[in-house]
C-alpha cells in the first residue's frame, strides 16, 4: 500500500550469468499519466528506453522512481510495467501494482522544551500546532485534564482548535492557562495532557 505524495522506489536489477557481455535495453512505464515514473541510474534520471552493456558476472541496478500523486483517493490502483530486452529474445515485462491505502493521523506539538512558565496568580499562553499527517481528511475532538482547583485552562479566542483538518493541513492554535496564589515555585508535578480524538 502507498500513501498520497510518497516516492516510491523499485530496484531493477539485470545480472550477465553468462560468459560473454550483451546489450539490455529497460523501459518503465506507468499505467496512469497522473503517477510519474522515471528510471534512474546512480541517482540519475536517464532517458527511456535506456541502454546498457552488461559484462559477464555483472550486475546492472536500476531504480524505477514513482510518485503517488496528491489527489490520489483511497484505494485507487496503478501498475508499473518494466521491459528489458536483450534484442535475442521476447522482451521480459514484470509489473508491480500499487494501491492507495487510507490512513488517518494527526500529529500536535506543543512548546518545544515542554515546559510552560507562569507565575502563581497569573495567566500566561502558549502555541500548539496541529497537523493531519493522514491523507484523509480528519475531524477532531478535543478534551483538556482535570487540573487542581483554581487552575483554568482553555483555548483563546481566534486560536480555537480546528475541527477540521483538510489532508496534510496544519494550523496553530493558543492555548490559556492560568494557576492560583499559593502555588509553590519551581517545577510542578502537574501534567497538562490534551487528549484529542480523531
């Protein structure tokens, strides 16, 4: 299975077993235009059909690059058919097929040192980036901890979490906190865990 904008790669590998060198000819070939492939050889792209002199105990690596477009929908299928030919004989035709799996994922980033400071009495804010890893579009739910009493916590205005995501969005949202006097300095033993269901 693949995924919407993933490179796929597939090795071609042509081994001389014989005792005299010969001439191959490869070919790759996508059975949708809307799904690139290009042969490469040592990482670079080479045109098609490509030629090669293969000498005896040699082994020849190709690599057949793919690109599973965007807009690719779930489970929609394509073939790629490789031809090598010697010239001598009917050509040798291998096909691989691919399908889009649907995969639903988010992932939320918080403050980078995982840390959020704020002084006893007051409010502070801090950003979270929510991002739909998945190539599906995603709805999410979000609930906050039950914290101690006299602590609030909550979104904030124009940084209220998206409910929505669109497949590979990504959106920040700002996020209150506010704790009471009397709480000791120093690092708490409070954990602000979001929990988020997709």
């Amino acid at each position: 299975a693949v995924l919407n904008e993933e490179i796929v790669n597939t090795t071609i590998e042509i081994e001389n077993e014989g005792n005299i060198e010969f001439s191959v000819e490869v070919t790759v070939s996508s059975g949708l235009t809307t799904w690139p492939v290009r042969l490469l050889s040592d990482g670079i792209e080479v045109e098609m059909p490509h030629s090669e002199i293969i000498q005896p105990g040699s082994t020849s690596t190709l690599v057949a690059e793919m690109i599973v477009p965007f807009t690719a929908d779930n489970l929609d299928t394509n073939m790629i058919t490789v031809r090598t030919s010697t010239g001598s004989s009917d050509p040798l035709v291998n096909q691989s097929r691919f399908i889009v799996e649907q995969r639903s994922d988010f992932v939320i980033l918080g403050p980078e040192s995982g840390l959020i400071s704020v002084l006893p009495g007051n409010s502070t804010t801090f950003d979270v980036t929510i991002q739909n890893s998945g190539n599906v579009p995603i709805v999410l739910d979000y609930v906050f901890p039950t914290l101690p009493e006299g602590w609030l916590i909550g979104f904030m205005g124009m940084g209220t979490p998206p409910g929505t995501l669109a497949m590979s969005e990504e959106r920040v949202a700002t996020i209150g906190l506010e704790i009471p006097f009397g709480v000791n300095a120093g690092m708490s033993s409070i954990s602000l865990d979001i929990l988020v269901r997709g």
